[in-house]
C-alpha cells in the first residue's frame, strides 16, 4: 500500500524528529508513522532500498537507524526537505510508493 497523499488531513501531527514533523500513529517499534510534510516518508513501508538518497540532486534524506521495524532497521529520513526542490526523484524511484512530494504542503 502507497503512502497516503492526504496525510496531513487524515493524520494528527504527534511528534517532531530532526526539524520536521512525525504524522502518526507511532507504537514504537512496529508503528513509525509518517516523517515530513513537505517531503513525506512513510517509514512504514519504507524497505531502505536507497534509492531516493542517491538520486535526490540536493541531499534531502538520510539514514536514520529504526531499530526493530518489519520492514527495515533504517529508514530514508527528510531531515532537509527545506532544500527539496519539487523534482519529483524520489517518488519516481521509490519502488514501494513510500515518498510524498507536495509543495503545498508546508514544511
């Protein structure tokens, strides 16, 4: 299942994690919830492959150790999504639809 592209009507804002909001539900370890909101991850279904951290051109993501999840133990972290700039990379190669890109939506 894809992210959600409405999140951020459908979540609550429950926490915040390196400079950018956390949408949850999150029951640690097995429920992470989203990260972002400009750039959103859902780390629940985000596998860590990589491919969006080598092919977003201004460094958005970074690892962030997830200790214990189903799907991975790191997840691809929008800890700079100010500097994102809407290419749309990230969405085209993650191959599980875990990345949402909405300019619309504030950071």
């Amino acid at each position: 299942m894809a992210i959600d592209p409405n999140f951020d009507e459908n979540r609550e804002a429950v926490d915040e994690h390196d400079g950018h909001a956390v949408w949850g539900p999150v029951d640690e370890p097995d429920q992470l919830g989203i990260h972002g909101t400009h750039v959103a991850v859902d780390f629940d279904i985000c596998l860590a492959d990589g491919a969006c951290l080598e092919d977003c051109p201004v460094d958005v993501f970074e690892w962030v150790d997830t200790p214990g999840h189903p799907e991975s133990e790191i997840k691809a972290d929008p800890v700079s999504e100010a500097q994102c700039i809407d290419c749309m990379l990230c969405v085209d190669v993650c191959p599980v639809d875990a990345i949402d890109v909405d300019a619309s939506r504030s950071a």
